[in-house]
C-alpha cells in the first residue's frame, strides 16, 4: 500500500485545485459521451446495482455510471472534484441524480452511506490511492459493494500514459500512478482485508472512432485534460512536441487492428465491504 507523507493544507489545496483545472481543459465530456460511455453499464452490472439502493459514483465526471445506475432505479448520487463536468452531467439530466462536487480523498458523506460505491475510470485518478480508497470504504456500508472500474497498466491508455510521462511534470510528492488502479494486486493492496474481494476482471473497450493515427492524437491533444496539460507544458519546445507526437502516432499504429479498431484495456474490480 502506498504511504502518502503529510502535506500542508495549503499545498493539498493547491494540487486538488490544479487538478480539478487541467480536467476542465479540452472538452472531456465529449470523450464520455462518444468513447467510454459503454464502460457506465458494464460497472453498473458487476455492482449488481438494483432499485432502491443508495449508490455514490466517485470521481464521476459528467456521471455516466450515476446515471446508469438511476436507470436501474437506484437513488444515485454522481461526486466530482471538477465542477466544470458536473455542470455539463447536471445540464443534461438534473434532476436524475444528486450532483455534488467533492474530493475522492475527503469525500463529504457520512460513514455508511451508501449500499453501493463505485468508480468508473474516475477514483484511479486521485493521487494519493491510500486515501481515496480509504474514503470509498469509509462511506460504504457494511455489507455493501464497492467497484472500480479502470484503465491498465499495460492497456492501450495505460501505454498513453507511458507515452505522455517523460513530458509531464514531476508527480506530487506521495503520488501514485493513476493506471495502478487497473492492477488486481494493487487494489487488493489498497483495500486489505477491508472489502472481500467478489470479482477482478480484465476486459476491453472496443474504440472504432478514428481513422488514422493523425485523428486519434488530435483528438486527445483537442479534448483530453492531461494530454492538454502536456502539450502546454512543451509548447515552447518544438523538438519535444515532434517527439511526442511521434510517440502518440507509434502508440496507435502499434495497437490498431486490420478493421482500424483498437481495444482499451480495463480492469473491473468489485468487494463486499467488511
């Protein structure tokens, strides 16, 4: 398990207010809308989520898996550090689930809250992985479940990932990275003998939306937060912003298929809170 040193307040402050920013930049709910949209159900199943249960969606961006889950009945509620993609999930079905701006790791909800606490490529993003697991459990109650939902190591946004590190700046100190939320052990490590483990399961997201590598990079470098973020930092760099352009277009023709497919590999992972 991670071990996060102690932070001053203010720094804290600071690093949750840069990031709530870089997720504001580009256009990401148009990433949720036309690519990870099909990912809120299939986390909405391996919750079991049913009517009348009291589920939270963490780090919900625009709230694709709170909505989902207010389909199936449920009384939902969609949290998220970034008031610019509530404001966009709100816009288009406000009065279907409550929307409340908070951060994973200090989550404004009492203890046991919720029959169901789930995450979809959302929590893997907080940097301090002790913490905000620590929140999920917390507000879950005992008995209930807990799912995450999140990108791989060594899947195709994992590999974006990897691609997009030697330009970005340097972690915050006691960081994690965001794709170990989609290794089994390490979310095992996390929880500890906190949640029973009911499920850890590698899957894929089949993406058919670009038509090249050229597409696929300026999409990402349009809409995307932290390759935005990225490229601003190296915009004064022309050597580095070649580079990684380059590194992009390698990513996509290394995983594309013959159909101009290529599959994002995911983790879902889901406990019964002890």
């Amino acid at each position: 398990m991670t071990t996060t040193p102690s932070t001053t307040p203010s720094a804290d402050r600071e690093l949750k207010s840069a990031h709530a920013a870089m997720w504001a930049l580009g256009d990401y709910p148009a990433i949720a809308a036309e690519i990870t949209l099909p990912l809120a159900p299939v986390l909405v199943d391996a919750c079991r989520v049913g009517s009348g249960q009291r589920v939270l969606d963490v780090a919900a961006g625009t709230g694709n898996a709170a909505l989902e889950a207010a389909r199936r009945g449920a009384v939902a509620t969609a949290s998220d550090l970034t008031p610019r993609l509530l404001d966009s999930g709100r816009e288009h079905a406000a009065d279907a689930v409550r929307w409340v701006e908070a951060d994973a790791e200090d989550l404004p909800f009492d203890d046991g809250e919720f029959d169901v606490v789930m995450s979809a490529i959302g929590v893997m993003f907080a940097p301090h992985h002790d913490r905000s697991s620590a929140e999920l459990v917390r507000v879950c109650r005992p008995g209930g479940t807990i799912g995450v939902l999140s990108w791989t190591p060594a899947g195709f946004v994992g590999q974006m990932f990897a691609a997009l590190k030697p330009y970005a700046a340097p972690p915050p100190p006691g960081a994690s990275p965001a794709p170990l939320w989609g290794d089994p052990a390490h979310v095992a490590a996390l929880f500890g003998d906190r949640v029973r483990l009911g499920e850890a399961q590698e899957r894929s997201l089949r993406v058919d939306r670009f038509d090249g590598p050229a597409a696929f990079r300026e999409y990402f470098k349009a809409n995307y937060g932290p390759t935005i973020a990225v490229y601003r930092r190296i915009g004064d760099d022309p050597e580095a912003v070649a580079a990684l352009d380059a590194a992009l277009d390698e990513l996509y023709l290394r995983n594309v298929a013959a159909d101009g497919s290529t599959d994002w590999g995911y983790l879902v992972w889901t406990g019964t809170r002890v």
